[in-house]
C-alpha cells in the first residue's frame, strides 16, 4: 500500500481545484469546502503513506515526456527522498488545517468557490515544486506557485491595492525567475541534464570553485536570484509585505508556511552544487543574515499586524537562506518546518483577532483581547514563544541549531552569529510588542469612541467581542500544539534527545557535504554558552517589549520623539518602495512612452516613411504638370526627348 | 497521399468560388458555407500529422508536375516538419475567424467570407510551395484579400492602415521577385529543391557577392513580414484598424510567412551570406524584443498593445532562427504555432470586448471581471500562455530558443529573456486595467460571453494546453528536417567546431565530454 503512485499526491489538489472551478458556483459553500479540504486530506495521508514507505534510496518515479526536441528532453518525474518527504508533510499538513480554518473564515467574504478552487491549485502546484525530480518541473511548481499567489493576493480584485500588490508580487517573482531560468540553461548545458538524480551526485564530484568563479558558482547565484524573489530575501523583499491585502488564510499558507520557502528548498535541493561554489554559499549567507536583520528592524516599528508577521517572516526566511549559506541544510529545513507552524499559527490567530474586530488591522486600535478570545489568545501566545525562540517551544531548537552552525560551520563565523543573535533579540521584541498591543490594555477603538471612558466589559459588548468557531480554533489549537513540541524531534545531543531529525533528513543531504571538511567539532561547553547567549538575548526582548508595551508605556512615545528621523525611515521602510519606483519603475515606463514609442515609432520610423511617400507624390506631382493638354508643349518635350535619345545613341556608338 | 495535401491547399479555394454564385441576399447560406469549407479543411489537414511520417526529413504529401514549360515552373508542393503544423496552424485559425466574424460582420458579408476563405489557400500555399515562383504566386496572393479585409472591413483609419501594409509588403516582395529571377538565370528553375541539390552536388555554386544580394532581397520581403524592427511600424497599424478576423490572420499566420521565409530559403539557399549577417539580424531581434516589450507597456490601445508584443515575440523567433543552433530553431518553429494560438486567441478576445464597447482603449474598460467572469478567465489564461507560463505552449518554445542560443551566446540569452520579466510586466499590467478594479457604471451590465465566443475559445486554450504539456508530438516531428535544414546549410559544422572546448567547460573539465561527443543535432535517442 506504500507503492501508490506519487503523482496521485499532487493531482488530487488538482482535481479539488477543477472541480470548485469549473462547477463550485452551483454548490453551497459546504460542499465546495468538503471537497477542498478532501482533497487536501487525501493528499495528506498519501504524503504520510509515502513517507512511511521511504527507503534508503530516493523514489524515483518517471510519467513520460514532456519537452523533447534533437537532443534535448525532459520528463515529468518525480523524486521523493527525506527532503521532498517532509516539504510534502508540511505543505499537506500545514495546507489542511489552513484549508479547515479557511473554510470557516471565507464564509462571509464572497467568491468561496473561486478561493478554495485558487487554494487547492496552489497546493498542486507546490507539492509539484517539492517532488519534481528535475529543474524543470519545479521551475512548474516554482511559476504555479507564483501565479496562485498573484490570483490570491489580488482576490479582492474589485480592490485596487489588492490587484496592485498581486501584480507587484508577480512582477518582482518574475525578476527572480529570470535568473532561475538561465541557471536552468546552464545547468543543461554543463551536466547535459536536468535531472536531480544525474546532475546532484556529478556535482558532488566536482572540485571546489575556490579560485576562479566557474559554472557552478554563477548557476548557483543565478538559483540565489530566483530565491531571493520567491522567498522575498533583500533586495527582491518589497513584494511580500503588500501581499498581505489578500485573505488571510493565504498570508498563513502561501506567505508564511510553504511558497516562501521554495527559496530555502531550491538552494538545499542543490546543496551539492552550493558547496563547491563557495562564494555563492558566502552570497548566501550575507543574504540570509542582512534580511533577517533588516526585516526585523522595519517589524519593530510597523502597526499593521499583518505587515508586522510579514516582516517577521521575511526575517526569519532570512535565518533558514543564512542557515543554507553556511551548509547547514538540515538545519535549514528544520527551520522551515517549525517556522511554518508558529507562523502559520500566528497569521491564523491574527485573522481570528481581525475576524472578531470586523477587519481592523490596526494593532494600536487593538487591546484586551485577552478575555474574550481565550483560545486565540493562548495558542497565539504558544506561536510568540515559539518565535522568540524561548525553550521549550519549538523554534529555540531550530533556531539554536542555526546559530550554532553559523558561528562553527566552516563557511560561517562569528559575524553571522552576531547578526543572528541580534535578530534574534529583536524578534522577540517585535511579536511582543504586537502580543501585548493586541491582547492587552483596553481596547483602544471602544474607548476613544466612547464619551467617558467605559469598562472593559462595556467594550466588549459594543464591539461584539467573540471568540472565533469552532472550525476555526481547532487548527489553531493543532497548530499551537506543534508549535510547542515539533522542535523535540530535533532535540539535540545536549539535552539528552537522540535528534531523530538529523537521523532521518541526513540521506537527502549526505552529497552535500563541505569537501575535505569533517563535521564540525562539536563542543559542548561552547555550544551551552551561545545557546544561553540566544535564550538570554530572547528574554532581553521580550523584557523591554513588556517594560515599554505592558509597565511603561509613555516610554515607548517618548523614545518615538527622541529618534524622530530614525523612526520615520524605517517607518517608511527605508524608503526602498519609493527608490525602486524612482530608479526603475518611471524611467521605464516614460522612456518607454516619451521616447520609443513616441520619439522613434512614430517620429524616427514612421516620419521618414511618410516623409519619402509625400517626395515621391510630389515628384509624381510634378511630372503630372508635364501633361499639361497643351499641344505646344508636347512638341517642345518631343523635341527635349529626341534630342537626348539620339544623344544618348550618338555616345554609345562612339 | 499527395491528394490529400492538394485537397487541404484548395478546398478553400473551392469554397470562394461556390461563394460565388451563392446569391448576395442569403447571408446565412454564406456563413453556412464558410464554416462548412473552413472545418472541412481544418478536418483534412489533421489528417496530416498522423500520416506524417517522422524521422526523415525529405518532403511528404508531394505532388510535382510541370505547370509551365517556358519558363519552368512546377507545381511542387509538399511539407515537411517545419511546415506541417503550420498549414494546421493555418486552418485552425481560420475557422476560429469565420467563426468570430459571424454576428460582427454585417456588409459585404459575401465578400468577406470570399476574401477569408481566399487568404487560407493562399496561406496554405505559402508554406506548402516548394517551387519558388509558386511560392511567390501565393505568397501575392495572401495580400491582396488582406488588404481588402483591412481596407473594408477595418475601423476609421483602415485606408491608411490598408496602404501602409500594402506598400510595405510589396516593397519587400518585388525585391524577392528579382532575386527569384535571378535565381531562375543561374540555375534555370524556380524549384528550390533542385537549386539545393545543384548547390550541394556542386554544380552550381554562388560567389559570395551573389549570396550576399540574394540573401537581402530574401530577406527584405520576409524580415517586413515578420516584422523585424525598425521595419515594424506597418504591424500595429494594420492591426488596430483590421476587424478581428483580419487580425487573427494577420498575427496568427500572415507574419509566420516572413519568419518561415527566413528559415526554408534565407537560410539554406544562402549559408554564407546568412553567416555573414547574422550578428547584426540578432542585434535587430534582440532590439526588438525588449524595444516591443517597452512599447507595448504604454500602449493606451489594447489592440496596439497586443501588436507590439507579436514585435517583441516575433524579435525571438528570429533570434532562434539565425542562431544556427537546431534546439533553438525547433524552439522558433514551435514558438510560430504558439504566437499563432495565443496571439490569435488574444486577438479573439479583444474583439469580443469591442463588440461590446465599441472602444479599444484601456482607459474605457476596468473591473470588467466582475459582469464577465468566464471572459475575464479565458483571457487570463490566454494572457498566461503569452507570458510564458509552463504547462502552457509558449513556455516550451521559449526555453527552447534560449537553450539553443545560450550555446551560441549567453549574452544573448541573456537579453532575449529579460523578455520574460517585460511580458509579465505589460501583460498583467493590461490584464488588471482591463479586467480588475471597480467596474465603472457603463461596464456594469457588460455582458458575458455566449455559447458561440466560449467555444471559439475554449478550442483555443485547449490547444494552448495540449501544446504545452505534449510538446513531444509536435517537435518530434520537426526533429529531422530542423537537422537536415541546418545540415544542408553548412551551418551544423561551423557551430560544433566553434563552440565546444571554450565556453562551457569549467575550470576543471573533469565530467565535460571530449568535443564532439555530446550529439548536438540530430541524434533523437532518449535521453532518460
């Protein structure tokens, strides 16, 4: 029963999809969320079928060709090993109880069938992206992916921002995917396939590009290119922080939990090219460590609590690329998968949060949810801890397992370290901040718009404060739940745990593997130090998040006035929005207009044309006179004429 | 077999002179017909592919009798893998515009329908003719019931527009005659397959100089046809002002013919001069490309938008082809098939908005998802199929050209797929002008497509599908004459000697074969 074949896992979705699409209009929102979440369920228990069914060697499965031309083809295959099983685990799993939620949330918002027919099609086109067994077909997930996200994003179409932010996210995916693309041709044309089974195990034989930048170092920058679109690293980020106008169940699934971190999976699919390019694993690294940082300084101070969570997510997608960028594959991955729980989780809170004040976004109009969302509250709560990265929960184990790798991998240091714990304090501080704004205090709308200042119980019953359904606190309740324990299955030596997660993802990277390098040597007492290092960095945020948010919070308006300037720009987000449209987006768009079209179609071009058609109409203008009906004349040119042919005879027979 | 071929070429054309004697009066009887012919050869040339036989690249279907004695000319016909799915192409695309002109043309409905079915016998004949002067006679007359469709049935500045194509293409067309009786003089026949073999036995031989003049009379008919840039401004003009039908061949086939042109004579009847020239034709393809993308960005006029963007496609087919390189050349061929269908079907769509606006302005449209769903869904699958989304035709072509050309040059595979951003870009752009945000109080009752628009479209996207997910059938079928074209022009050589040692081997070199192992071209075995 494990031998069912793979491309039932992916088609499945597909099927929900067409389904919902073709036929959802004329079904009530029950059956059409039946048969999306179906679909997804089934998914998911063939995924854990076949992860069951994993052997030591990777599942190959091949379904015929799909481009063949001369000497050039590609299949659709698919290729499952630990890596590819567990991105199925996470995309089905995390997909399912997104899917549940959603089925709750979208109930008032309009166009159900076209959201879950959108949903589904996504989850087909990332579960292709993580089991395609070569480049080209998860350059298929990679654009499906993509095209789903720009439909959701822009799922309030009607809206104009909403379809602005689908195109830019499209827009700057696109810039990535062109580097994702020639990486393609090269990696064709230096392994003579695109094949993951031929290419990953020949570049594993090659020597280590140290000296001279070769094929394996550009194709690897090019993959970097398309990750850091995709998985919106600087400087293609500016996307995904406007992709938050779409429902939120998709902020959870597609911006938090699996399409963002197709970035992180493409660079540890072709670790064994990363780790004989070293200046593209350093590329990597600087990437990795200056969004993490950078991200999470603009999270610090934004107010939307979306914004706030994207940010956070672009910063700690920053962790998993570092993480990648210093070999730590395994580690990386580990990331992803804790991250897609806690902030899954916390999309899905904020939307209960936002569902219950009637869309308000605002976290500085928010308070004193504590009470009447307890649910969302406690499991909320669990997904902060989880990223302030506190022990026991489960993004300390991932994200202590970075830090290690970053300050003691070969290709790490003691700068990574540093900016990794840095980001790591400030984190904590943001996700408190927005806790304590959201979930403490006095709901800040109901005492402004109340005359004298009213009772917390008055709020409430003004605002209709409610906990959310049932369907949709059951999967934050999962989630909260395995944003608690899911870091134990990678529980390090140190804390007496056999780290069953190395154990089982190890065979998927087993090639890529630092040559000449040993493991690093691990000792314990430097590993306890920087590990309380982190913890006591965490705490140090989530310290001042309270002393400003929660003890004394005029502090927080007074320290806003004293760095004003500071404040406004990153505020602003370092004004990288405003530059890019400055420097590239107007010039286009008005050279393009002023002067190509413009100035050459219709001036260069076109003029010179029209300008040798009214010369001939003149010149024909002017021999039309010479037929003036006036006999004399047509002596006089007979004359002109005999007199110039026999001339013209005379000469040539002299 | 030959007779199904012939049938294909002039069922159409037996169909114009049935139009004929049906009386004025009687439209629907006319339309009736229309469709009839344009199905029924639509019908035969299916046939074609499934008796093709692949793998080798010798002329099938061929029909070659003496038309005339003094001077000869034959009537030599026949395809082979570069021009087989292109009478497909040809066929399909003409039921889709009888089918579209159905309700939009109202006057003239007897001349119309004999113009369309005209124009598919002489499009079917372009690229069926083997014979050069043939080739000439049908490449005239594909324009003369453009410029009729143009010139009557267009919008406001359709004389204009009408001219303009037509003095352009004539121009480009009477060098070609000359260099076609030129040709005649030197070898004494029209028939290019018995001018190549002289070549290739060495009886004949051109200098170079020859070469060179010949290739550019070539090459000005077909590079206007194609167009390439700076000689593309005729394109958008005639497309704005021609009635969808007229669009939807135009952009669909008519411009093939340029690009085919390039391919089936430029390139092995004159390998030298091709060779010579090459960089600075990339150069203009190149230009091309980015410089229609950028155009078509701020086109206010859907219509102009879509006309630029076949500039910047057409600008890589031509890339594909003088890049020499057989995977890119496949990729140029197939591309041809998908700007037809994509294209066409873009063609289709903007029609079915103006019938309904009665404008071509972006600025008039906005939000129309909302009253037209199913119009606003097909469009973004047309739309996606044009930005080159895999799964979908345009994809395959693409990567396939910029494969073949990153062998050659990766700077130019660098430049052809910036491309790939700019489509998106004018693409989405226009999409969400035209289809998202509020629909305004005028668009409010925008109606939806019906039965009839739905299935045009529908055959369409389903084309765009079944050619991006099952591309083998089609490019297995170019494999041999793609190679044996590339072979017979002397290019396949220069290339391999040319390429292999320097520009893909690492540092190291350790896993790159010897030169000369990898089977560049050619070879069809399976890779696994």
């Amino acid at each position: 029963m494990f031998n069912l074949p793979l491309w039932l896992i992916p088609v499945l979705p597909l099927a929900g999809a067409a389904w919902n699409g073709l036929w959802g209009k004329r079904y009530t929102e029950r059956a059409v969320a039946a048969i999306a979440v179906g679909a997804v369920a089934l998914s998911f228990l063939l995924s854990v079928l076949a992860f069951a069914g994993l052997g030591g060697e990777p599942r190959i499965e091949s379904y015929g060709a799909w481009i063949a031309a001369a000497s050039f083809q590609a299949n659709f295959n698919f290729y499952l090993d630990p890596l590819s099983s567990v991105m199925t685990l996470v995309v089905t799993g995390v997909g399912l109880l997104i899917h549940i939620y959603a089925a709750g949330y979208m109930t008032r918002e309009g166009g159900y069938y076209r959201f879950f027919a959108y949903m589904n099609l996504f989850v087909f086109f990332m579960l292709t992206l993580v089991l395609a067994g070569n480049y080209l077909l998860l350059f298929v997930g990679w654009e499906g992916v993509g095209l789903c996200s720009y439909l959701l994003i822009g799922f309030y179409f009607r809206k104009n921002d909403a379809a602005d932010a689908g195109k830019k996210a499209f827009l700057v995916n696109r810039i990535g995917d062109f580097g994702i693309l020639i990486a393609l041709i090269l990696l064709y044309w230096t392994f003579d396939s695109l094949n993951f089974s031929q290419i990953l195990p020949r570049a594993a034989e090659l020597p280590v590009e140290s000296d001279a930048v070769g094929p394996l170092t550009l194709i690897c920058l090019l993959i970097l290119m398309g990750a850091t679109g995709k998985s919106a690293q600087v400087p293609l980020y500016v996307w995904l922080p406007d992709a938050m106008l779409g429902p939120t169940p998709v902020s959870a699934l597609i911006h938090a939990a699996t399409m963002v971190t197709a970035g992180v999976y493409i660079i540890a699919r072709s670790g064994p090219l990363y780790v004989h390019a070293p200046d593209a694993m350093f590329a990597v690294a600087l990437v990795g460590g200056v969004t993490a940082l950078y991200a999470a300084t603009i999270g610090v101070v934004q107010n939307d609590i979306k914004r706030v969570l994207a940010y956070s997510t672009i910063s700690q997608i920053g962790y998993m690329v570092m993480a990648c960028g210093v070999a730590a594959f395994s580690a990386a991955i580990f990331h992803l998968v804790t991250h897609a729980f806690f902030k899954a989780l916390l999309f899905l809170g904020a939307g209960s949060v936002i569902h219950a004040l009637g869309g308000e976004q605002d976290i500085r109009k928010m308070g004193g949810l504590r009470r009447s969302m307890p649910r969302t509250y406690w499991t909320f709560l669990a997904a902060c801890l989880a990223l302030s990265a506190v022990w026991p929960f489960s993004g300390f184990f991932s994200k202590d397992e970075i830090l290690w790798e970053a300050y003691s991998s070969p290709y790490g240091g003691v700068g990574l370290w540093l900016l990794g714990l840095l980001t790591a304090g400030i984190s904590s501080f943001y996700i408190f901040r927005l806790f304590l704004l959201t979930f403490y205090g006095l709901p800040k709308t109901a005492a402004d718009a109340a005359p004298e200042p009213a009772g917390l119980e008055a709020a409430h019953s003004a605002y209709h404060l409610h906990e959310s359904p049932p369907i949709m606190t059951w999967p934050l309740i999962l989630l909260g739940m395995l944003s608690l324990a899911g870091g134990w299955m990678g529980s390090p030596f140190l804390f007496g745990g056999s780290d069953p997660w190395s154990r089982f993802i190890a065979p998927a990277f087993q090639l890529a593997v630092i040559p000449g390098e040993g493991a690093p040597a691990h000792s314990a007492q430097t590993e306890h130090l920087l590990m309380a290092c982190s913890l006591l960095v965490s705490f140090a945020g989530l310290f001042l998040a309270l002393l400003l948010y929660r003890w004394r919070p005029a502090l927080a308006d007074v320290l806003q006035a004293r760095f004003r300037g500071a404040y406004q720009v990153v505020l602003n987000k370092y004004f990288v929005d405003e530059f890019y449209r400055f420097l590239f987006v107007r010039p286009l768009v008005i050279g393009s207009s002023e002067f190509l079209w413009k100035g050459m179609d219709m001036v260069a071009i076109d003029g010179t044309i029209h300008r040798a058609a009214r010369r001939t109409g003149r010149v024909g203008d002017t021999l039309r006179r010479m037929q003036s009906g006036n006999v004399r004349s047509y002596a006089g040119w007979m004359v002109l004429g005999a007199v110039l042919l026999i001339g013209f005879l005379v000469m040539w027979t002299v | 077999m030959s007779a199904l071929l012939n049938c294909v070429l002039f069922l159409p054309a037996a169909g114009t002179a049935v139009i004929l004697f049906l009386p004025r009066r009687r439209p629907a009887a006319i339309r009736a017909l229309a469709v009839t012919v344009s199905l029924a050869t639509l019908a035969l040339s299916v046939a074609l592919p499934f008796g093709f036989v692949p793998g080798t690249a010798a002329m099938q279907f061929v029909t070659d009798r003496s038309w005339m004695d003094s001077p000869a000319i034959r009537y030599h016909v026949g395809v082979d893998g570069i021009s087989l799915f292109l009478v497909l192409l040809t066929a399909f695309l003409t039921v889709l515009s009888v089918l579209i002109s159905w309700r939009s043309v109202e006057e003239h409905v007897k001349e119309f329908f004999f113009f369309l079915l005209l124009l598919e016998t002489g499009t079917i004949g372009v690229f069926v003719a083997v014979d050069l002067f043939l080739f000439y006679v049908f490449w005239e007359v594909t324009l003369v019931p453009m410029y009729f469709l143009i010139g009557i049935w267009g919008h406001e500045r359709r004389v204009y527009a009408a001219v303009k194509f037509f003095l352009f293409t004539v121009v480009g067309s009477l060098l070609m005659l000359v260099a076609i009786i030129w040709l005649y003089n030197l070898f004494g026949t029209f028939d290019s397959e018995r001018i190549l073999q002289a070549l290739a036995s060495g009886a004949h031989t051109l200098t170079f100089l020859q070469q060179f003049w010949l290739f550019l009379a070539f090459f000005a008919a077909f590079a206007i046809k194609v167009p390439l840039f700076p000689l593309h401004t005729w394109l958008p003009d005639a497309h704005v002002e021609a009635p969808t039908a007229g669009s939807v061949m135009l952009a669909g086939v008519l411009l093939k013919m340029g690009a085919y042109g390039l391919l089936r004579f430029c390139l092995p009847l004159f390998p030298d001069a091709a060779h010579a020239l090459a960089t600075p034709i990339i150069v203009l393809a190149l230009v091309g490309i980015i410089y229609g993308s950028l155009v078509a960005m701020v086109q206010p006029d859907l219509k102009k938008l879509i006309a630029y963007s076949s500039v910047a496609h057409l600008g890589l087919v031509v890339l594909g082809i003088f890049s020499f390189n057989q995977l890119a050349v496949e990729g140029a061929v197939y591309q041809m098939l998908n700007h037809g269908v994509s294209t066409g079907a873009l063609f289709l769509l903007v029609g079915m908005i103006y019938e309904r606006l009665h404008s071509r302005q972006i600025s008039d449209m906005g939000g129309l998802a909302t009253p037209a769903p199913v119009l606003a869904t097909l469009f973004l699958i047309t739309t996606l199929s044009s930005i080159g989304l895999p799964l979908l035709n345009n994809f395959v072509g693409e990567f396939l050209i910029l494969l073949g050309v990153q062998q050659e040059r990766t700077l130019y595979t660098a430049l052809a797929a910036t491309g790939v951003v700019l489509s998106a870009a004018y693409m989405l752009w226009m999409y969400q002008r035209v289809f998202l945000g509020e629909a305004s109080e005028r668009n409010q009752t925008f109606p939806d497509l019906d039965r009839r628009e739905r299935g045009i479209l529908l055959a369409a996207v389903a084309l765009m599908l079944l050619m991006g997910v099952r591309s083998p059938f089609f490019l297995r079928r170019m494999d041999a004459s793609t190679a044996a074209l590339l072979d017979r022009a002397g290019l396949r050589e220069t290339r391999v000697e040319r390429v292999v040692p320097s520009e893909v081997a690492p540092a190291s070199g350790r896993f790159i074969e010897p030169p000369g192992r990898r089977p560049y071209i050619g070879t069809t075995e399976v890779v696994p």
